[in-house]
C-alpha cells in the first residue's frame, strides 16, 4: 500500500471553525455547543467521547471555541487540544450547563445550535439554566459542514478502504471447512492491527449460511461448511476516519441459486453508483438500487426476499452520518460527499448477499473509494 496519509492539520480544523462560522452567520446562528464525540474532534482536534459529563466547545460567530471542561480535566483537555481557546473549568459539584449559560448571555448569543446527538439529559441542564434562547436547526451548520470532505479526508479515507479491501482478501484466501467466525474474527481484528489502523477493526460481522442474511449479523458462533455463502463486514479508522466493507461470496462452488442472488446483489450495486451525480437527491440513489431488486422479482419497497434497509449512508469520522440515502431523503449530493452503496438482497431462511463500498461525489458524478467486487468466482478479481 501507499504510505499512510497525514493527520488532519490544526490549519484545517481552524479553516472548518471559519467556515462554521460563515454558514451561522448565513442561518442567523449566534452559537453552537459541540459535546464530546466527532463534531468535537471535526472542528478542535479535541478526541473526546460523549459522557454523562459536559466536556466541549462553544463557538460563537468570532474568535476561537470556548472550551467547558471538568476541572480535573482540564490538563488533559490542554494536550489534546489543537485549536488553541479559553477553558472554562466546572468542579464536580456544580453546574457546566450554567457555564454555558453565562458564556452565551456574555455573547448576547438569542440562537443556539446544538450538535444532533446531544443528549436529553445535557439539554434538561440547559433548560435549567434558565438560557433565554432559541434553540436552532444544526443541520444547515454544524451537519453541512462536515458532509462535503475536504481533500485530506478523501485521502485518509481511501487509504482507510484499501487497508479493508486487503484485509478481505485475506480472509477469502484463508478460509476452510471448521473455521469458526470466531477465528476469522480474531484474525481481522490483529490484520487490522498490523497494518497500520488506529487499532484492531472497529467492528467486524462474519456470518455464513443462512444466517447470512441477518443485516447485522447472527447471534452466537457459528463453523464454516462446503458450499456456505459467506459474509464478512468489517472496517477500522485511520486518524479518526473510517472504513466499512462488505463482501459476499461462496465456499467452494456456488449452486444456480447463489450465482443468481449474487449477479442481482451487483447490478443493484452498480445502478446506484451511476445514479450519483452533483444534485441527485440522497433518495434517489436508494430507488435506482430498489427498481433493480423490484425487476429482479424481489420486494417490492421494504418487503422481503428483497431490501430491507436504505441502500447507504455516509461515513467520515462516525461509520453513520450524513447523508442517509434512504427512499424521501431529498439531500441534495454534493462534491465531496461519501456514502456506501450496500442494497442488501436479504432472503431469510436462505441466504443474505451483500455487497458494499464506498463512493465520492464528484464535480460530474462519483468516483469508487474501493473496487467492487468483480465476480462471485472471482470476488477480488
């Protein structure tokens, strides 16, 4: 593989604080409040997960985040930080939220956004606050901002994918009778590790048979036979970016049946691909793969033998963001933009297929972050 790509600068993070900021002042926002999780990490570097105690960053329309933290925090908060700003400390006996509150009267901030998965229980704090604001739509800030990836995301994703996609190959060449995907699991995982992830896989489904066709994947261990179809959905992050593949394929030789579900499972793949283009609505990729299945003799909309779920959704530093594309979702495709195409075929009972990879949006339609699978003789060609 190519060298791993760098890490997101603290130029950039300062770059997508300004363009933040650009798009509040366009929607009327005064402020918006980031928790721990990856909007955190997009905007401040700052790597943080989401707790019951309110570490974050407030941005106003000017200047630098304000960061709230616990006071016993505060020094880790210091070396984890990128964006330089003022920290606000709170001690355990005392409230965050009316740390924001005093911090957003000081601004005479009246519109707040708040990053969508900000807890209830962070929301109540604020209310009891007694903030006087209103509380506004994140999707046209904090959201719009992270959807079209820059070009060093691009890149730490694509490299992210390439180390999955080997990863798969692996496993296909490696494979037997009485292997239990316990086993296949565990060698992901340490492939993963030694190829240069932030760790081992961040999640990893490995089915065969018919409990192929569970979406996410069956409870309890299973042994490989001669002529299973396997499933194998795994990913793992780079520099906080993720990866999520899927491939499907048969343990020896595939019967009529299986070649059949495949071939339908590829062409469904395909149509959405070339369905993407600078402004297709995000639904729009969802119905191209839906009328392949339909034609097929499959569904029709969410029924089963057919597709059950939304063909894709889009993925940066969380494995599901925006954009969903799911059959309504008028979200207009952007260049820079990433989803997967994964139409699930699902016949319960039988067998799953699916495939799944990843695209960018591109100034005349999409660009693949991964190869597809060529054939279910030859899945990597």
């Amino acid at each position: 593989m190519s060298p791993k790509p760098p890490a997101i600068t603290a130029d950039e993070h300062r770059l997508r604080i300004a363009n933040l900021q650009h798009r509040m002042a366009e929607q009327d926002v005064d402020a918006v409040l980031l928790p721990g999780g990856a909007s955190l990490r997009y905007f401040t570097g700052v790597r943080w997960g989401l707790s019951e105690r309110l570490l974050g960053a407030v941005i106003g329309l000017e200047g630098g985040p304000v960061y709230i933290a616990p006071a016993f925090e505060e020094p880790k908060l210091r070396q984890l930080m990128k964006v330089e700003g003022e920290v606000r400390t709170w001690h355990e006996d005392a409230s965050p939220y009316e740390l924001v509150a005093q911090l957003l009267d000081e601004w005479g901030s009246k519109r707040v956004a708040l990053d969508e998965p900000t807890p209830w229980t962070f929301l109540m704090g604020l209310l009891e606050a007694a903030i006087d604001v209103e509380w506004a739509e994140p999707l046209t800030t904090i959201a719009a901002c992270r959807a079209a990836k820059s070009p060093a995301e691009i890149a730490l994703v694509r490299w992210a994918m390439g180390l999955t996609l080997d990863v798969h190959r692996r496993v296909h060449t490696m494979i037997q009778p009485g292997m239990t995907t316990t086993e296949i699991v565990r060698a992901i995982d340490q492939m993963h590790r030694d190829g240069g992830a932030d760790g081992g896989s961040t999640f990893c489904i490995v089915a065969f048979g018919d409990q192929s066709a569970f979406p996410h994947g069956p409870d309890g261990e299973q042994t490989l036979r001669d002529g299973d179809t396997v499933l194998v959905d795994t990913g793992c992050t780079v520099e906080g970016y993720h990866s999520d593949l899927t491939r499907t394929y048969v343990l020896g030789e595939p019967t009529e049946r299986q070649r059949r579900l495949w071939a339908v499972e590829r062409e469904a793949q395909q149509a959405a691909f070339d369905a993407v283009r600078p402004g297709a609505a995000a639904g729009s990729i969802d119905d191209a793969a839906r009328a392949v299945i339909a034609r097929h003799g499959f569904g029709p909309d969410y029924q089963t033998p057919g597709l059950p779920h939304r063909t894709g959704h889009g993925l940066g530093l969380e494995i599901h963001e925006r954009p969903f594309l799911v059959r309504g979702d008028e979200t207009p495709l952007v260049p820079g933009m990433i989803a997967s195409i994964e139409p699930m075929l699902c016949v319960y009972g039988e067998m799953g297929i699916r495939l799944e990879d990843h695209f960018v949006v591109t100034d005349d339609g999409a660009d693949w972050l991964s190869e597809p699978s060529t054939s279910l003789d030859a899945p990597f060609g």
